[in-house]
C-alpha cells in the first residue's frame, strides 16, 4: 500500500469506512464518528427505565476517588461539571456559563457560574460548594485528582457566581481537566453528612440523581426534579447493570431486557449490524493500544533509569525491527475483524491534535531480518510479551508472535492478569507490555505521563531530556497551534526511539434496541443519557 | 456428650481461625495489591502510598491483621477498597442471592437425583438404571461452566425462551427472578443430581438387603410400604449427611455460574475480588463461607453422632 | 467439580487376612470386563491418550492462517479452524496432552503428599493427627475452586502451577481418604500379629497397611483426575491457566466464547473433549469401584 493511501485512509476512517483499508475480509461498516446516534430523528417520549449494560463494576462512585472509565459512564448522567465536550470534542461550559478568562500570563483562571442550577438534594450550586470541591479534589487523602489540579495553588469566591483559580505556573490543559472529574462540584451538604463515605451516596447537579447501588450488579439513577434543564430530560431513570460477558451483553440487548449495551466486541459488529432488533453505533475513541517497551525502568518508576538487558532494551534498532515486523492493518482485520482504527501515534483520529500527515511504518520483513542481522543479535531474538489474559488479549498476543516470528523474534507471550502486569510493569520488572489508555480530550493527557522522565506512567523508563523539555514547554503555551506544533515534534522524537510502539485506536460500540433514541456518544466513550429514551 | 460438643466447636472455632489467618496472608501473597489494582490505569506513586497510607496496608502484616481480627469480632468487616462500600452491606446484600440459587439447585438436585436414585434401585440392572447410571456419570462430567454456555446460547439465544443473564430480586419480580435462575439453578442442579442419584441408589441397595428390611418383608408387609417406610426413611439418612458436604461443591459451582449468568452472589463477589485485590471484600466472603462450611459440617456431626453414639467413641468424624 | 470424597471414607474392607495377590487380580480384570459401560469408559480414555500421544500427527497446532479463520469442518480441517486460522482437530489433540498432564499429575502431587500425611495421621494419631487433621479441615473450608483460584492467582498463570493449584485443592480427599484407610487396617489381626513379631513401623506401613490401602486410593484417584481435567479448564478459562500458544481445552473454550453466534462450533468441540476426559475417568473409577469393592458386588 502506497504512503498517500495510508494517510488518506486514516482520515477516511475516522468518517466512514475502516475495512475499506484493510486487506480483505470483512463487510463495509462505520468505523468512524459519522453515528453519534443522532441520525435516528424521531422523538423521544417522556417516561420509562432505561437500562445500560455495563462491562464492569464502577468502582467508589465519588468525583474525588473515582479512578475507572466505567465509573465516568456513570457519573455522565449524574454528576455535571464546570465544563463539558460537545460531540466535536471541544470544551464547553457546562455548570459554567462560558469558557474560563485566562490572565496573568496564564497564572489567573476566573470561572463564572450559573445561576440556576441546584444539587439534586435541592441546594443551590454556587462559587462555594464549587471551591469546597475543588479542594476537596486536591486535599483528600487517596484523591486521585490531586495531579489533575497540581498546577491549582488557592481557591477562591469571589462572589456566588464565580471563582478564581489561582496557579503556580501556565497549565493549558487544565480546562480539558475540569471538564472530567475534577471539574464536578458536589453537594457541600451531602459531604459533609458523608465525608469520605459520599461514593456511597453521591449528590451532584445532574439531570438524574443517584437512587441505589448493588455492588457487582446494578446502580440506579432517577429523573432528578430541580435539574434545571429538566425538561429536555425524557427517561424517568437509568439503571445500570454490570454484565460482564459480552455475549450476555449482547443477548440482553436482542431480547430487549437491556436498551443499551456498551462496548461491544469488534468481532461481533458486523452480525449485529444484520440484526434488525439491534441499532449499532460506532465512535471513534480518544485512547490507543500500544506495545511498552522496558528501556530503562530498572529500578520502578520514579526512579533514575538505568541500562535494561534485554535485546529490544539495548537496542533501538531491535525495537525498530519488532515494528517493521508487525502489519497493523492484518492486526485489526484478524484481531478485531478491521473494526478499530490502525495508528501509530498516541493521538488518535478524533483528537484535534491527531497530526493526519503521520506515516506509519509499512511492514517490511526484509529490512527487520537485516537490521537484526546488522544488530549482531543471535536469532531467534527472545522477547518477552506481558499481555492481559482476555480471548481478545490472547488473540492479540499470538497474532504479534506469528508475525515477528518471521522476521526472527520469539516472543514468549505471557498473559497475565491486570493487576499482577501493572505491579510488574511498575516495578520495571518486565520486558514488552502490551497496554494501552483510555485517553483523554488534551493531548497531554495521552503523552506527558507516559514519555516525562519520572511521569507516574512512564513505565518504559524513557529519559529523554528534548522530550522533556517540549513537554514541559506545551503545557504553559495557550496557543493550539504553538502545542501542535511541539507535540508533532515530540512524537517524531518518539518513533526513533521507541519505547512505545503504538499499534491502534480502539472504536468504541454501543448498541441500543430499535426504538432508542437521544443518546449522545462521543469520542470519550461515554453514554449521555439526558436526551434518551423510547421512540414515540 | 458435653465434652465431645464442646470438643467439636472448639476445633471448630480454631479452624475458622486459622482459614482466616490463611485468608489474610493469602491475599497479601498476590502480586500487586489493593492500592494498585484500585488506582488501575490512573496510578501515580504518590497517590498509590495514599492509598496504601489510607488503608493500612504499610503495617505489618501481624499489626494489620490483629486490628482486622478485633474489628470482625466486633462485626466491622472494612470497606470495600474498590466501591468503597461496606463489607458487610455488600455480603448481606449478596448471600441471600446465592442462598437462592443454591436452594433452587438443591431442589433441582434432589427432584431429579433423589427418584432417579431410587428408581435405579428398585430396577436394579433395567433400561432405568442404566439410563441413571449414564445420566449420573454425565452430569458428574460435563463442565459447569460449558452447559452454562450452551444452555445460554441455545435457550436464551436460539430459541428465546429465557431472559440470558441478569437479576431481579424475588421481592421485586418474583416471575422475572425464577425466570432468570432457572438456567443457572439446573447447570448447578445437574452436577449435584448427579451425586445424590449415585448416593440414593447406593444407599438404597444397602438398605434394602439389610436385615431389617428383611424382617419386614418376612412380616408380610406390601413392596410398596418396605420401600417407603423402611428402606427409603433409613437411606435418606446417609444422603443428608452427604449433602452436608455437598455445601462446598455448591459454592464451588457457584463461582462460575455466576460469572456466566451474571449473578451478583457471592462466587462471582470473591472472584471479582481477586481479581480487583480487594482485600476487605475477599476476606469477609471467605470467611463467611468458610464459617458456613464449618457451622454446616459441625451440625451434620453433631446429628449424626446424636444419632448413632458410637461415633462420639471411635475417634472423632473421618 | 462435585467432591465425592465422602462416601469413600468409610473404614475398611472386611478382608482379615491379605489374599493371595495374582489369582485376586485376574479374577478383578474379569470382573471390570463384565461391566459394559466401564469398559466403554476405558475405551475412550485408551482413545484419548492415543490421541494425546498421536497429537503431531494431526498438524501444526501454532500454525495459522489468516485468511481462513472460523471455518466449518472440511477435508483439510475435519473439526475447522479457530479465530486465528489454526486447525481444531490438531489443536484438540495437543490439548488432550495438557488436560491429561495437569488431571494425572495434579492427583499425583496430591497423593504423594496427601498419602504420606494421611498414613502419618491415622497409624501414629495424637498430636500428628491432630495437626494433620486441622490442616485438613482447613483445606477442606475452602470451597475446591475457590482454592484453586487463589493458588493460581498467587502463583501466576503456567502449566506447572496450574498442576500444583490443583494438587493442592485436591490433597485433603486423600489424606481422608488414606487415614480413614489406616484407622481401619491398624486393628486388624494380621497387623497386630505383625506388630507382636516385632515388625517395625515402616515395615508394616509398606507391608501390611498401604497396600490394602490402594484401591480406595485408587479410586479416589479415578474421581480427582476428571475433577482436575475440569479444574484445569475453568482456571484457563478465567485467564489463570496455560500460557498462549500452548492449546488446552479451557484456552480454546474461552477463545471460542467470543465467536458464540459466528462459530458455535468452536465452543462445542473443546467442551465435549472435556466432558469425554472427564467422564471416561469416571466410568473407569466406578467399574474400579465396583471391582475391587465386594461390598458393592452386586
């Protein structure tokens, strides 16, 4: 396949079809963020459950603590923040009532409020209950959002309809943060009944409010009556079960016990889209899965980084053989039946940042047979790949061993499960890890904490002081193309050196029963809910 | 009959004790911990000591475990390190779900095991018996979580019987919760139908050729009563006892049904716990069932040898 | 994944004097042969070793094409092929070696440390017993699987550990099993004239007790093996047994669960390969049962 093409078909993609740039197999289908599940326009009638498959157990349903993308899938119909993403993905206010004014060279960040809006408990929502959440978000023990808001130094109100951020440095993506958990405002009241306990009963502005939890199975939300935009909101509540198997998803959405089931298997996409009792939407999202390659974690992270002895550790000639060896489209065809999106950046095609110039390696066995040869290295080159243990994990792992196989690696694929790979991952006690992340809306959300030296992900060990720097420098300037700019840079940086090879971006699908209608679903993957419901 | 009953809950006791040492220091031997597996893909070093701070986990081990025993003896079973939920909620709210679906297999179990068992017998070596025999040694064979699967895929999915998967609680549903543990309380029922046919019908041979029996049969009596009275009454007996130590498999048998049907009882609490390394959740499920498993096993001893003295004299229960 | 060890425990055969060994065994031999279904039990698992043994002649069970994925049964694959190209049939035959290794050796590792213990337990009882009992007890509180899943959890994910999750799971039946054997056998009059003739412990243990004590072992056996098989299964298929690309039953039933409505046949194979181990063992440990038991001579 020619360069062009390829540049052309990332692009083509990301607005309709995915398979058309693979080799064979497959149906045409969207892969792209062409359904937002807009399409359907008939109307919404007031009244009636909805209930969401989810594919696992959120975990403490509070803004502060709250540490998996499962958990945002509640918390989207539940807990409004100071800002939100519209379906372009640009950021916009929400329980704000416009874009916050940035002064003092970046330093000063003012945020005014709405007036009307009221925590489901029937409280008002103003700059106070904003600042004692803000500092909540910062100050609590285990937060996980104290490194959302470190650049926030104080916290003030200056009246009831606004704040002021102060900073100790420019922090461009902090925005893009306050449009996620730590832009969520909680009900001041509720938290001081609950303290740290407020997952268990949490009380946000939303357009519905939290009712009950069974813990592993279901969590049930209501229509919320102070909500003041109420009247757009249809269902009268969203239950939200955890179905773990996604054949059991799936039934469940056939048979019409569930109207929405989230993240459907690639493989599955092309029969369900023959089923008339099932509407599939497709949606690219904002994360990548890559290969982690061990090139200086010896000691954690954290850690100064140190030699790594291992053939694809030493030698970023190896590590460039290990990608010629890989095809990224053969990946996406056999792995996921050509439904994700083959990359080779962090960046992936929704984002504004995504760079559409990007070539990606070709796959070239020759050169990587070569190169190994030129390395010195004694063939077959031993790697060992750490790899999750789903079907999906597995299929991934063997199809990475037969095609480097060719070139003359023999990759040991290890799988093991989540918990026991990061352990080891931080620990730097591993080789390759196939890992990849969620994603966020600001590119430094999907880079920084992974090529800083020191970054809390920065599992490879890089240590690379122009990277840092760039770093460093895209997250004080305000101006998008300046940031671009650095992150193009950046990542060209990254593809010498490669201690991640990035292999695709996942699309995310849902599937709703026939007569759903309303629900928004953009890149960051999560179901709105305020507008759905049944058709009339 | 007092010492031997103080003896059996003080072994007892002792056991619960040591499983719950065990517990302890078996979740702690699992590579990463609940800090790391809670902080998932959003870790960061500071925050993983919080976390670790928040929850004790720098202690010693002895330390964390001491205050751990004196909390549970009080009835405070910790919070959950991953919903942050309470422990003992969470079990509460699970166990009568999985006392549910071990009821209704139970019942599934004996409705087929028990008359296929005695129908073996009675027809020793007949089409019957061995149509048992075969059916017995399958439900013994197949794995659980495979007729689990095919179940699904051909009642819910083919043919749209039955909703696949999910709960409702009886209270809410009662229809809608039958409906939903239907599949999973005959995948359970099978293995355990299983059993108790081959026990039934082994202990109804015994039985019937006992002398007892015998005198009856020699007094005149009717087939029919022999059966009923004597032999059936006498070869329940064993097939309780056995049940007693059926408890285990059943839970056993739960920890992948549920995971297929998606039951949020307890097999699916501890394995999802594991996995999550949530420590206050893996312990409290553990202990409770094992302190079922105990309490079970000490009544079925404590029956039996009310029942038949002996016991008491040679050396304690086998 | 049902225990049976219960009705094994009981004390004892009536025999009072050891039997004169080869016309005994010959006489057993005839009678497992009498049993239709034992046999028909030992056929399928002389069957199953063959092909366990006679794997690589069914192919290349690594080799994949991509191009030819979840394909139904043909000429060239008479069982089709999986998500990845492979051959089914093949990979079912290098699966039966996993399965069998981890049943034979897990109840191997179980009876080599539950024997010892339970010979230890029932002939020189007190404290021993005691102590050996507990642990048993202990054992025995946790449910067989969830055992299974914590060891393997902690041990990480390989053939090897997946042997020792089991073994271990399954040691408290033997240790049962062997010291209730024991308590029976040491008040038998060919043991205490042993004991009178000053035989020493070892000596009767070797002699006159733990070869009386085989076919309960033996049978017990028979009933771990295809609880193993199973446990085997259910710990690959929870992500926790053999390493990719190894094949086992469980690795191919969870690969085939994602490919339920395309390829149900996937799924079919693997668990019918499970069901056959399993229950070929079963069929031979009942007719062992009936043989070498003259109480269930019927």
């Amino acid at each position: 396949m020619a360069r062009p093409t390829r540049a052309l078909c990332l692009v083509v993609a990301s607005v309709a079809l995915v398979s058309a740039c693979g080799g064979g197999g497959g149906g045409g289908t969207s892969g792209g963020t062409t359904n937002t599940g807009a399409d359907d326009d008939r109307e919404a009638q007031a009244g009636g459950m909805l209930t969401l498959a989810l594919a696992e157990d959120p975990d403490a349903l509070d803004p502060t603590l709250a540490r998996t993308l499962v958990g945002r899938e509640v918390f989207v119909n539940m807990c409004e923040k100071l800002y939100d993403v519209d379906e372009k993905l640009e950021l916009v206010p929400q329980l704000a009532t416009e874009l916050p004014e940035v002064t003092d060279e970046g330093k000063t960040v003012t945020i005014t409020l709405r007036d009307d809006a009221v925590f489901n408990d029937g409280e008002k929502m103003d700059a106070a209950a904003v600042k004692t959440s803000l500092d909540r978000h910062r100050e609590l023990e285990g937060s996980a959002r104290t490194g959302d808001l470190a650049a926030v130094e104080s916290v003030e109100v200056v009246d009831p309809t606004t704040v002021v951020l102060r900073l100790t440095e420019a922090y461009a993506p902090l925005t893009a943060q306050l449009a996620d958990r730590a832009g969520m405002v909680m009900s001041p009241k509720q938290l001081q009944a609950l303290g740290d306990k407020f997952g268990t009963d949490p009380v946000c502005v939303g357009p519905f409010s939290f009712v009950s939890r069974t813990a592993g199975s279901e969590i049930v939300l209501e229509k919320a009556p102070d909500y003041y935009d109420a009247d757009q909101v249809k269902a009268d509540g969203i239950t939200y079960r955890v179905i773990t198997d996604g054949n059991v998803r799936q039934a469940n959405v056939k048979s019409g016990d569930v109207q929405i089931a989230e993240r459907i298997a690639a493989t599955d996409v092309a029969t369900l889209e023959k089923d008339p009792a099932v509407k599939l939407i497709g949606q690219d999202s904002l994360g990548y899965q890559g290969i982690s390659i061990n090139i200086g974690n010896v000691k954690g992270i954290g850690q100064p980084v140190g030699e790594v002895d291992t053939p694809l550790g030493r030698s970023p000639e190896l590590r460039e053989a290990f990608e010629l060896s890989l095809d990224r489209e053969t990946i996406n065809q056999v792995v996921f039946a050509g439904k994700n999106v083959p990359g080779c950046t962090p960046l992936p095609p929704a984002s504004p940042f995504h760079d559409e110039d990007v070539e990606c390696t070709e796959r070239d066995v020759e050169k990587a047979k070569s190169l190994i040869e030129e390395s010195g290295e004694a063939t077959p080159v031993p790697v060992k790949l750490t790899i999750g243990t789903s079907p999906e994990n597995l299929r991934l792992g063997q199809v990475i061993q037969s095609q480097a196989k060719e070139a003359g690696f023999e990759v040991e694929v290890a799988s093991t499960e989540f918990a026991s790979a990061l352990d080891a991952s931080d620990a730097g006690d591993f080789e390759v890890f196939q890992v990849g992340w969620s994603g966020r809306i600001d590119p430094d959300g999907n880079i920084y904490n992974f090529l800083h030296t020191g970054a809390p992900l920065n599992i490879s060990g890089t240590s690379d002081p122009e990277i840092d720097a760039m770093l460093d420098e895209a997250r004080l300037v305000e101006d998008e193309q300046e940031r671009a700019a650095l992150y193009t840079q950046v990542l060209e940086k990254e593809a010498e050196l490669r201690p991640i090879i990035y292999l695709y971006h996942p699309v995310n699908y849902l599937a709703t029963g026939p007569d759903v209608v309303g629900v928004e679903y953009y890149a960051d993957g999560l179901p709105r809910l305020k507008t759905a419901g049944l058709a009339q | 009959m007092a010492s031997y009953l103080l003896r059996r809950v003080g072994t007892s006791a002792l056991v619960l004790l040591l499983a719950s040492i065990v517990v302890f220091v078996g979740v702690r031997a699992l590579p990463g911990d609940a800090a790391l597996a809670l902080a998932g893909e959003e870790r960061d070093p500071a925050a993983l000591e919080q976390i670790r701070e928040k929850y004790g986990l720098n202690d010693p081990v002895p330390v964390q475990y001491v205050r751990y025993l004196g909390n549970s003896l009080q009835g405070d079973l910790g919070f959950s390190t991953r919903t942050g939920l309470d422990v003992t909620d969470i079990i509460l709210e699970r166990l009568p779900v999985t006392l549910e679906l071990a009821l209704l297999s139970l019942a599934v179990g004996l409705l087929i095991g028990i008359p296929a068992g005695i129908l073996a017998a009675l027809r020793r070596g007949s089409w019957v018996d061995n149509a048992s025999n075969a059916f017995g040694l399958l439900g013994l064979s197949i794995p659980n979580f495979w007729l689990g699967l095919v179940l699904i895929l051909l009642v819910s999915v083919q043919w749209g019987l039955l909703p696949a998967s999910g709960y409702v609680p009886f209270l809410e549903d009662p229809l809608g919760n039958l409906q939903r543990m239907l599949l999973p309380a005959i995948v359970l029922g099978t293995g355990l139908s299983a059993v108790l046919m081959r026990q039934m019908r082994s202990a109804m041979l015994e039985t019937m050729s006992a002398d007892y029996v015998r005198t009856a049969r020699s007094k005149g009596l009717s087939e029919r009563s022999v059966v009923l009275v004597h032999a059936l009454r006498n070869s329940l007996v064993t097939v309780v006892t056995v049940l007693g130590l059926q408890l285990g498999a059943l839970i056993s048998g739960a920890v992948i049904t549920e995971q297929i049907f998606v039951i949020p009882g307890f097999g699916k609490l501890i394995v999802d716990g594991v996995f999550t390394r949530d420590y206050p959740v893996i312990q409290g499920v553990a202990l409770v069932t094992v302190f079922g498993y105990v309490f079970v096993n000490l009544l079925v001893d404590l029956t039996y040898s009310f029942l038949n003295p002996r016991i008491r004299v040679s050396g304690g229960a086998s | 994944m049902t225990t049976a060890a219960a009705p094994m425990s009981q004390p004892g055969p009536a025999l009072a004097v050891p039997p004169p060994r080869q016309r005994r065994s010959r006489r057993l031999v005839k009678r497992f042969f009498r049993r239709r279904l034992s046999v028909f039990g030992l056929v399928v698992l002389v069957l199953i070793l063959a092909l366990a043994l006679a794997a690589p002649l069914f192919g290349d069970p690594g080799r994949n094409d991509f191009s030819a994925v979840l394909q139904g049964p043909s000429a060239a694959h008479p069982l089709g092929t999986d998500d990845l190209g492979r051959d089914t049939l093949a990979r079912i035959a290098y699966g039966a070696r996993v399965s069998m290794q981890a049943g034979v050796m897990a109840t191997l590792l179980a009876m080599a440390v539950g024997v010892p213990l339970g010979l230890i337990a029932g002939y020189y009882r007190g404290w021993a017993d005691l102590v050996i009992s507990r642990l048993t007890d202990l054992l025995l509180a946790f449910p067989f699987l969830i055992l299974a899943v914590g060891l393997a959890a902690i041990l990480g994910p390989s053939l090897r550990n997946v042997v020792i999750a089991l073994g271990i799971s399954a040691l408290p039946s033997f240790i049962r099993v062997t010291r209730g054997e024991v308590l029976g056998l040491r008040e038998q009059d060919y043991v205490a004239g042993a004991v009178a003739d000053g035989a020493g412990d070892t000596r009767i243990l070797s002699r006159y007790i733990l070869p009386n004590a085989i076919s309960p072992l033996l049978v017990q056996a028979t009933v771990t093996i295809p609880e193993a098989i199973i446990g085997e299964s259910v710990l690959s298929f929870l992500g926790l047994g053999v390493q990719p690309p190894t094949p086992s039953w469980g690795t191919m039933l969870s690969a085939a669960q994602g490919f339920l409505s395309q390829a149900p046949l996937l799924a079919v194979w693997p668990g019918v390969a499970i069901a056959l181990a399993a229950l070929s063992f079963n069929l031979v440990g009942d007719g062992l049962r009936d043989t070498l038991d003259p109480k269930a001579e019927r």
